[in-house]
C-alpha cells in the first residue's frame, strides 16, 4: 500500500544522506572519489585531464538526480509533451554550461582551487560534441537549453554519431578532413540505457494476410538492428527541470541468424553483424543535400523508427486510447531528415494497432508540425522510390497511399490542373522517379513554420506558393534565436558580470529583453569605458589563440573584423577576400602620409567546407595564398593581417565571438533562411556588417540601422539583377581584383581559374560583382565609424540592447503557445 511505499521511499532517501550537497567541502570530496573510483587514479597522482574526467563525473551525478526528478514529475502529472526529432544536435562542450545551470559555478571554482586546480583550465580538456553540421544543428541545440529552461515538457531525440563532424586541418593553405572518433576518451555527458533498446527493421517484402475476413498488408522484414539508447541530461537555468536528449546508437541484434551458425560460418556471420554497427557511425558531413545515398536514408529510418516505438511506449503506458494521442503528443520534424516518421507512425497505428486508415490519418495530421530551414526549391530533399522501396518497401506503399488521398482531395479542390496537381504531389516523375519529403511534411503537419519572417515570406510567395494558397493558416514564421547562456554567460563572463551589474540584476539570464535596460545607460561615460575594457580583454583572449594556431601575431588596437561559418558561395567569404585584396592594393597604391589614417585591420575568417564541395575549398586555398602575401609584407605592417582560424567549432566560436568588433554576414539576399551567427555577435556587443537578408531584417528593427552596416542588393532585386547578366554593371575595382588573382598574383594560377569563373560577369549567380561596390562602401563606414571610438562603443551597446527578441528562449516560447500547444511542467524543488 501507499504507506509502505512512502515508508521505503523515505529510508532510502535517508541511507542515500539526502540529495548531494554543493558546498565546496563537499564538492571536493565528491572531486576526490571520482579520481580514485571512477577515474581510477591516486588521489594523491593525477594530471588536469583526469582532473577534468573526476570533476565532470561528479556533475554528472548532480545533474542525474535532476534528471530523475523531472522525469518522475512529468510521468506523475502526464502533461502533453514536445518531441523534437533532429537528426543533428551541436551540442559543444557541456562542463561550463552545465555548472553554470546548476547554479554552482562559484562553489566548484572554490572546490577546485583549493585542491589546486583552475576550473577555467580543467573546462579547456573538454572535446566538443560536435553531432551536426552548422547552423541547423546549432540552433536545436539552443532550443534544447531554452525547452528545459523554460519547463517545458519536451525530450529531444537524435542519433548518437561515433564521429562526429570531422576535423579540419590546413596542410599549406588546402583544407584536409580528419575523423572526429569524440568518444575515444570516454563520455561523462551520457548515461547508456542498455535495457532501453528497440528492433529497427529494414528490407523484406509485404504480404497479403488476412484479417478477420479482411485482406490488409504487413511488412516482413529481411534485417533487424538494435537501438540502444544513449540519454544526454540538459538542464534548464535556474530551475530543477533537466530535460532529456536521447540519442540512439545502432548495434547488431541478437537474433542469430541460424542457418549461417550452423553452416559453420561462424566468422563471417559475425563479421556480417558488425555491419550494421556501422549504421549510426558517421555524420554526412554535407550542409545540404544527400540525395540518394542509402546509408543516409538506412540513418533516417534507424532513428526514426526507434524515437516513435519509444514514443509510443511511452503514451501507451500512462494512455489507452489513441485518439489522445493529439492531447499528449506534439512531435517535431526539424527540417525534412525526419520526415519518414510520417509513413512509420501510419504504419504503426493502421498495420500493428489495427486502426482504419482514416482515423489514423486524421490523428496524424493533429499531431506533427514542420520547420524547414531552406530557402530554394533546389535544396529540398528527395528519396528515390527504388531505393526506398527495397530498404522499406512498406513504407513506399504508405506514401504512394497519402498521396493518392491527397491527389484525390486537391483535384475536389482545384479542378484538374494538372501542372499544379504534379508540383503538389509527393511524388516527383522524371528521370528518377522520387519521393519530395517537403510535400510529404506539409501535407501532414498542422503547422509549416519557417525561421525568419523574410523566409517565410520567400516559402509562401515562392518555393511552397502552390501550398500556401491551398492552406494559408498553416504556413507561420518563428524568428531563430540562440541562447544567452552559452553565447553570453559561458562565453564571455566578463560581460556577463558587465550586464549584471549595470542592470542591477541577473534576471536577464532567463529573461533576455531586459537588455533593452542598456540603453539607459549609452550616455553614461562609466558604463561606457567599462564596456570598452571588456571588449579589450576578449581581444587580448582571441589574439593569444590566433598567435598560437597561426603565429600571427595581431595588434589590439586594430579593428577584428570576423566572418565565421560554413563555406558557401551564398555566404559570399569570397567577397570578404575581395575586399580584403582591395584593401590591400589601396594600401600599397597609396602615398605614406595617408597611411597614418588607414584604420588598422585584422581580418578574421573560418569555417568548413564539406568535403566534395571544391568551390567552397577553392575560397580557403585563396584565403590562405592571400594571407600568406598580406602578412609576410613588412610594408604594411600592423595595417592589414588575415587569419584563418581552422577548425571552427562550437569551443572556437566561443572565444572567437566575444572578441569580435565588427562581424561579416555576406549572403545574397534571399539565401539566408535566417542566420543565426549574426545573433550571437550582437548579444556579445560586435557590431554587424551584414546584407538585408534572413534575419537581419528583424535585426534592423530591433537595433535601427544606424547601428549596423548594411550593404548590397535587396530581395526584390536580386533576380532582376540576375536577368541582367553579361550586361550587369560591376565596378572597376572588383575587375581588378579579379584579374589579380587570375594573373597569380597570389599565386596557384591555375587552381584558382575555375573559381574566378564564378564570379566572371554573366556567370555570377551570387552577385558579388554587382554588390563590390556597395560592399566597399559599408566597409568604408565601418572604418569611419571606428575611429570614433565613443560612437562606435554606443553603436555596439545598442547592438547588445537590442538582442533581446533574438533569444531562443523568445524562439521557444512562441512554439510552445502557438505551434506545439504545450505548457511548462515545473518540477518543484
Ligand atoms: O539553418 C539555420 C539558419 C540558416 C540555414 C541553416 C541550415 C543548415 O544549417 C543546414 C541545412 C539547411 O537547409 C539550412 O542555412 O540560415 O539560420 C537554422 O535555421
């Protein structure tokens, strides 16, 4: 009975001496056991990177009593609950982050000094978990920080990659990709379920079987592979609430297979197991596209099928009707990748639940929402049919079936237009006849959501216009955001502390438009000299780093003008390097008087190209040959430095963002689905040089564009530009610059010819020529604006102030109450 049950409960907690403590005494005792039983070395014998090992486990155990907490809480009140599906997380290092959500960084700092150890350098030995690409992958992290601050009841699943996004290194100026194995040292950050684990079924045939009468159609699969699960606690900021991300690892199940054990293949039957290990391995490390690649697709259903016996386990355990599913279920499909969860969730109800196609169908449609990062038509994901049909052959039929019951709606709707009709449908015909997981979403989510209001104005006018005429409340837009704990609190405490102070408050941390407060204080000559200390120490910080990594060694005194993110014709790095070449073709044309006005520059670029991308790896050859000349040029000196920082990753961005003064975000407009880089600068004070696209535009809002440098074509523009082609206008500078590397200025001649075609007048689809000049101008004011150093700092105190709305906590919040129907489920202390 409930006595007995209370009265056991309570001895336990008593013999367990109550929850961990967090006063520094104990935390070093805790350090200490760790060392000894977990680490297994002397206490008395161990290096910074055990140490780091000892403290993390120690975290571990206080976030794991959170996690349970909040778990049995939500299982107690059953509140409806978000599944965020994605099959990218970039999650980054998770000891600082973690400390400081727990709200006991000061006590830990404390603990580990006196056992004399620095946290700060203990926390430098943490590897990234780097289990995504860029800015999707970055962003669902993000939302994973604010779900579990703001209570919210949600889990995040995804798959567990063995290597991670790979390593870049520069072996003279080419990017070369080493493998990410992250998990070599072990990982204090995950707990392994191995009672938690599913079959996932692939291949086989369907057959005909009958029902009480009826003929109905079941899959038999030809292979089974087991998920395990890997759970990743997330803790929420000053709250109990720990959230849960479970990632899925594939091992071979332990189904024998028979006939190969008893014909004596013993070997090669174990070697086949091992195969399907490998389905979980790799992260593609391509931003977009994947067309067409089975082991992509073998990823997607792994992770997919696993998430939902999960989530259905889960419901039916504390529900017995499916019709409220839609009560207690929203799930989340982040961009297309999981998209396949729409034919699986129809298998699982009509073909093992045993309900009616339409009543399933109808549940479906109440219980998915979309949110789609891309901006082109092109970039949108389609499978094959053959290859889906013969991984899972099922499922192909469930398509072809939802769109024959969509076909047969829209005709009612539109008549027989039969251009539209094969727009709108979720098969393509062609040359390969294939599967558009876009459509597939849309037709089945409640709620297709872009991630700027300039996107989902481009979704609705274009790349979904047939769509959005047929169902307008469906399509919304939910502005991006980022986190303030990680973009501020972790990376950058000396603003923090800055912040805190002069808005006399912390409540900030959960409530990011109380930066808006700043601006009482941009006249303030105090606040204002404090502000600029801070920007000074973070420069000092970043320019240590990019003496160590390059041997450049870089003036504080210069502007540090950075551009980091993926490499991508779009983003335009290559008409960063331009401009960069200009600048330094000016400098050396120009007589040496003038030069004493010249504002200093250290130009800061990074980032990764995928690795079949050669452009994109074309632009950091250039990048480097250019730099190469620029530094090794002792007549310019300290005027003009170019770095590229390698590897860049979610531990680089920390460092290299709040040391940034002014940051590049170069994407011809109407390619940015939203940015999210752009919004860490501006909390972090760095003022934006930036082209009116994605974001941005709602950043001008916020900030005004006084306070920004904006530059080139607008959306409006663009494709009569492009119209134009041989025939468009593009300035004198930028012919020149062009012809300097086509003449080997910088060297590799012929390595470089086929990008400067790229941009060769009537070949450039970016517009980087037609945009050089207005470019140039920004810049021209940026250079202007700094060497007032009083206005430039107003300009980067407004810019903090108004980076308010662009907190994933506001991001998440909009998604609770309108997408997701979902409300925060606190655990109580
Ligand atoms: O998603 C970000 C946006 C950004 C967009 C990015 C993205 C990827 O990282 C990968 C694929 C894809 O289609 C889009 O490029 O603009 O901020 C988060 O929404």
């Amino acid at each position: 009975g409930f006595g007995e049950r209370k009265a056991k409960a309570e001895r336990m907690f008593s013999l367990m001496d109550g929850f961990l403590k967090n006063d520094p005494f104990s935390l070093q005792k805790d350090i200490l056991h760790h060392v000894e039983y977990t680490v297994a070395r002397s206490r008395f014998n161990f290096d910074d990177y055990e140490a780091y090992q000892a403290l993390s486990h120690s975290v571990r155990d206080r976030l794991i009593e959170r996690w349970h907490d909040t778990h049995t809480y939500f299982k107690r009140t059953k509140p409806k609950r978000l599944y965020f599906l994605s099959l990218e997380f970039l999650m980054g290092r998770s000891l600082s982050n973690s400390v400081i959500n727990l709200g006991i960084q000061d006590q830990y700092a404390e603990a580990l000094s006196q056992l004399g150890f620095e946290f700060d350098v203990l926390a430098e030995q943490e590897g990234d978990a780097a289990l995504g690409n860029g800015g999707l992958a970055r962003f669902s992290a993000c939302q994973m920080d604010s779900l579990a601050t703001l209570d919210y009841p949600a889990w995040g699943y995804g798959l567990r990659y063995e290597y991670g996004l790979f390593r870049q290194i520069i072996v003279d100026g080419f990017q070369h990709e080493q493998p990410d194995y992250w998990l070599n040292f072990g990982n204090p950050w995950e707990i392994e379920r191995i009672h938690v684990t599913y079959e996932v079924k692939f291949y086989g045939t369907v057959e005909d079987v009958d029902r009480n009468g009826e003929k109905h159609e079941v899959w038999i699969p030809g292979e089974t592979v087991e998920a395990v699960a890997y759970d990743n606690p997330i803790p929420g900021y000053g709250t109990r609430n720990t959230i849960n991300l479970r990632l899925w690892a594939a091992k071979p199940s332990n189904h024998f297979d028979l006939e190969a054990y008893n014909t004596g293949d013993y070997i090669n039957s174990i070697v086949n197991r091992q195969r399907t290990e490998s389905i979980s391995n790799v992260l593609y490390p391509d931003d977009r596209s994947h067309q067409g690649k089975e082991m992509r697709l073998k990823q997607q259903y792994f992770f997919v099928s696993a998430s939902l016996q999960d989530i259905i386990r889960r419901f039916k355990e504390a529900h017995n009707n499916f019709d409220e599913l839609p009560e207690k279920v929203a799930l989340h499909l982040n961009d297309t990748h999981p998209s396949l969860s729409i034919a699986e969730i129809m298998r699982i109800l009509v073909d093992e639940e045993q309900l009616d196609w339409n009543k399933a169908w109808n549940i479906v449609c109440k219980i998915f929402s979309f949110t789609t990062h891309t901006v082109v038509a092109e970039g949108l994901e389609k499978i094959p049919t053959d290859l889906l049909g013969s991984l899972l052959p099922r499922h192909l039929q469930i398509l072809y079936k939802i769109n024959s019951n969509f076909m047969e709606e829209l005709k009612k709707r539109i008549g027989l237009d039969y251009n539209r009709l094969s727009r709108m449908s979720i098969v393509e015909e062609g040359a390969v006849k294939s599967i558009r997981m876009a459509n597939l979403s849309i037709i089945c989510s409640h709620t297709v959501n872009g991630v700027s209001k300039l996107h989902s104005d481009t979704l609705k006018m274009r790349t979904f216009k047939d769509f959005y005429e047929l169902w307008p409340e469906k399509f919304q837009y939910t502005t991006n955001g980022v986190t303030q704990r990680r973009w501020i609190v972790v990376s950058n405490p000396s603003l923090c502390a800055l912040l805190s102070k002069w808005l006399g408050t912390e409540a900030w941390i959960r409530n990011a438009d109380l930066l808006t407060g700043l601006r009482d204080h941009v006249d303030n000559t105090g606040f204002r000299h404090e502000w600029k200390m801070v920007k000074r120490l973070n420069k000092m910080r970043l320019a240590e780093y990019i003496e160590t990594m390059s041997g450049v060694k870089v003036s504080l005194d210069a502007m540090f003008d950075v551009q980091v993110k993926r490499i991508h014709e779009y983003k335009r790095q290559l008409l960063n390097i331009f401009g960069i070449i200009h600048r330094y073709d000016c400098l050396k044309n120009m007589d040496k008087n003038d030069r004493t006005k010249v504002v200093p520059r250290v130009c800061i670029i990074g980032g990764k190209a995928a690795p079949g991308y050669e452009i994109a790896k074309k632009i950091i050859k250039l990048c480097h040959a250019v730099a190469e000349k620029i530094n090794n040029d002792a007549d310019i000196g300290d005027l003009l430095k170019l770095v590229f920082i390698p590897d860049y990753n979610v531990s680089v961005a920390e460092m290299v963002i709040p040391g940034a003064d002014l940051s590049q975000h170069l994407s011809t407009a109407g390619h940015e689905a939203s940015g999210t880089g752009s919004m860490k600068f501006l909390m972090n004070g760095c003022l934006l040089l930036a082209t009116a696209d994605g974001s941005t535009v709602e950043i001008i809002e916020e900030i005004g564009s006084d306070n920004l440098f904006l530059f080139g074509a607008k959306v409006q523009e663009v494709a009569e530009l492009r119209e134009k082609g041989g025939a468009l206008k593009v300035p004198l500078q930028f012919a020149r610059v062009l012809r300097m590397v086509r003449d080997g200025y910088f060297g590799d001649k012929d390595y470089f010819k086929s990008l400067c075609d790229t941009v060769e007048v009537g070949n450039d689809f970016y517009l980087l020529g037609s945009d050089f000049g207005s470019y140039l101008e920004a810049q021209a004011a940026a250079d202007k604006a700094f060497v007032e150093p009083e206005k430039w700092t107003k300009m980067s105190i407004l810019s903090a102030a108004g980076s308010g709305r662009f907190s994933s906590d506001r991001t998440i919040r909009e998604y609770a109450e309108r997408t997701w129907k979902i409300d925060p489920c606190q655990c109580p202390f």
